[in-house]
C-alpha cells in the first residue's frame, strides 16, 4: 500500500510540474499609471518640484485622461523638522520656500476653457507630520507670538504627538494644495488686484525671486521673476484652498487656463479642522493618486473659483460626539482686529460690536474653544490652539441676523483619550 501510494505522490507531482506556474495577483495589472517622483533633500533640487505659479513652467510629465497620476510630494513649508524638533527650529524656516509642489503635468487634450475634474483616489502619508505656530502667522497671531512645533507620528488610522498629550487624530487626508497653472490674462488681474490691495496697507504677497522654483523662469535671474505668482493664497486657479472636506473619493473641478492645465500637487494635510486656525493643519509628505477626467467647455460655470462634488464623504467627517462654541462680532472697545489694521480705525476702533461681521464671529468663537479646553482638559492655550488646528471646526451658523452674524467652533470629542 505505501509504495502505491509513494507511486501516486509521485505521478501526481509530476503533472503539477508540467503545467505553467500561476503568478500571484500582485503581477496581474489593470490600470495605466504615471509617477511623479521628488528628488533630491529639498524642492530646489528636484526637477518635478515648483514653488510659484506662471504659464510659462514647462511640464514635467504628461498624463492621458483616466491614467492614474502617483504625485510624490514634500512636506508644506519644505522643512528640515522631524520627530525631534523644538519651538526654536521653527524660526529657522524660510517661508520663501512655501510651497513646494509637485508638479505641472500636462494633462493631453485638455485645452483653456475646459474643467479638468480630479478625482482623489489614495493619499499614502509619511510616518512623520508636523503643526507649527509660526510668529506673525495665524487667524490669532496677535495672540500667539511665540514659536511652537507638535511633532505627530502617523499611521494610516490615527496621528499622536507627545506634544500633544491625550489625543489621536484620525486620518482623514486630504490636498491642501492641487491646482492648475493660471494663463498670462490670470496672471496680469492677480499681480494688479494684489498690488492695489497691497498699496493701501492689505496683506498681499509680491512676486519674491528669492527661492523660487522652478530658477529659470521664477529665480533671481528667470525669464519671468516679477511675474511668478506666490502659492500662499488660493485664487481662481486653485491652489492652497485647505478644503478639508476634499478627502479620497471626492472630486475636484478646476478651470483650465493653458493648454494641458498644468496640474500640481502639495502641502499635503493628514488632518485638518474647518479652519486651519494656526496656520498649519498635521503637515507631511505622502504619495497622492489621482485621476483626471476632461468636461470639455465647462471653465464658464466656474467664475470665481473651482468647485467640488462627492458622495457620502462629507457625512464620514463628522464627530461621533461634540462640544461647540458660539461666537458673534464682539470686541473691547478701543481693540482693532488684525485683519482690520489696514482699515481706518477711528470709526472701527472706539465699537464694541461690528455689523456682519464673520471674521469677527469665528474668533471670538474660536478664543471660547480655546478657553474651554484650557479649562476643561487641562492644555496650554499654545496646545489648545493647536487642537483647534487640526480637529475643530468653524461653522457659519448664519448670515441675515444683522448685525450679529453667528459662528460655532465644533470640537469632537472622540478625539482626547483619557480626558474627561
């Protein structure tokens, strides 16, 4: 009986040797792909890396419509933090580097006039992120005058940092920056808009040569060095609009002005609260898939800015459980908002309460946040402003009931571990 069945095992292997081996699953492919790498410790030494936007920045890749777009992207301020850093590495970081992008792409047959929709397919995080408080910069940087840096170490389900004790952030990333090049019309009503805000004492950016990418065209020596737009504010191409409800899944609709579109992506958010009060929301590098689409002659409907579509994404955002606070257009008399100094002051300054005013609203909403975690979970108000950054959100509650318009500040709860 053993040597028959010995016979069998033997015959029985050797017809499984003779048919082809089957490959895992992993070898089987279905998709077109394009990657865009990042090269090099920092943007200016990476060909594929851009900081500034003109028309006149070449490609540094096409896609066809439908490929799969693998964007390899740098952290926000284009930094040297990491889990190690303190308050005074903050201070050392150069913000003409904000921020470098990954990026343009051209994307074939799409020509001005048209929508290229952007469909945020996966976002693949570093294992390191960062929220900095940088002087000078914030929703409350009168406030908050002092550098500051929580480092978070992340994972695809949650974000901690010892700087932030007793609290996990979920992931919920998203492209804080991803836009299109604007054309030579958009550049020409952005530089004269911005410099007319600029002249009377408003907050604009000029063009800065000074670490601009890529050098030939927007560096101190490029073709175009006083036309290159700065990335800090989102405009009708796009750009930083820290939308945090742009998560996987949703769709992003944005006017093309050149051929090709020119799309770029960064400044890549793990989390964000509706708001990003601090500045920064969890900052990091990630690899970021997309997916592109052509609605050819669609740029009309889109005015003033893009637009965005989606599912039940924006359902999946909200907190289990909350805690909000309820902020109108309050002041002490005599007290200029920050936003306002450009203003004149003398009707401004000696009121107590401004009329339709949301701004106004949202911080004295955000300062009660921020008091109520002080008090009740015990952080520093540095640390609480952070929270705020990065999980809470900023609710108009309305925009009729002159002359107190209402803003809340929502706070979920399931945030904090370990804190009543």
């Amino acid at each position: 009986m053993q040597t028959r069945l010995a016979a069998v095992s033997v015959a029985v292997a050797a017809m499984l040797s003779a048919l082809p081996a089957a490959a895992d699953t992993t070898d089987v492919k279905t998709q077109s792909w394009v990657r865009v790498q990042k090269m090099g410790a920092h943007c200016n030494d990476d060909p594929n890396c851009m900081n500034r936007y003109h028309p006149a920045i070449r490609p540094v890749a096409r896609a066809k419509p439908g490929q799969l777009v693998v964007f390899e992207t740098r952290d926000a301020l284009d930094s040297d933090l990491d889990v190690n850093s303190e308050p005074k590495d903050v201070g050392s970081i150069d913000l003409n580097l904000v921020h470098p992008l990954t990026g343009p792409v051209y994307i074939e047959g799409a020509k001005r006039g048209d929508v290229l929709a952007v469909t945020l397919v996966d976002i693949e995080p570093d294992e390191y992120g960062y929220t900095t408080v940088v002087p000078g910069f914030g929703f409350l940087r009168d406030i908050y005058t002092k550098p500051f840096v929580a480092n978070w170490q992340l994972n695809r389900l949650e974000a901690v940092s010892n700087e932030i004790p007793g609290v996990a952030i979920p992931m919920n990333g998203f492209m804080g920056t991803v836009g299109v090049l604007p054309g030579w019309p958009e550049v020409k009503e952005i530089l004269k808009r911005e410099k007319e805000l600029g002249t009377v004492g408003g907050i604009a950016l000029p063009p800065q040569p000074v670490g601009a990418m890529p050098r030939d065209v927007c560096g101190p020596t490029g073709s175009h060095k006083d036309e290159c737009v700065r990335t800090i504010p989102p405009r009708e191409n796009g750009g930083n609009m820290d939308i945090k409800q742009m998560v996987v899944g949703t769709t992003l609709l944005l006017p093309c002005f050149v051929d090709g579109c020119g799309l770029f992506v960064g400044d890549v958010h793990y989390a964000q609260g509706d708001g990003e009060v601090a500045g920064t929301a969890i900052e990091m590098g990630a690899r970021v898939t997309v997916r592109t689409e052509v609605r050819r002659g669609m740029a009309s409907l889109m005015k003033n800015g893009p637009h965005f579509e989606g599912g039940s994404q924006i359902k999946q955002l909200e907190p289990d459980a909350f805690y909000a606070t309820v902020g109108y257009p309050l002041k002490k008399s005599g007290e200029i908002p920050p936003y306002a100094s450009y203003i004149d002051g003398k009707v401004l300054g000696p009121l107590s309460n401004l009329s339709e005013d949301l701004t106004l609203a949202a911080r004295s909403s955000l300062i009660s946040m921020i008091d109520w975690l002080v008090k009740t979970k015990g952080y520093t108000p540095v640390q609480a402003y952070v929270i705020t950054s990065v999980a809470c959100d900023l609710r108009i509650g309305n925009v009729v009931d002159v002359p107190n318009y209402a803003v809340s500040t929502i706070c979920p709860l399931e945030i904090f571990k370990g804190r009543r």
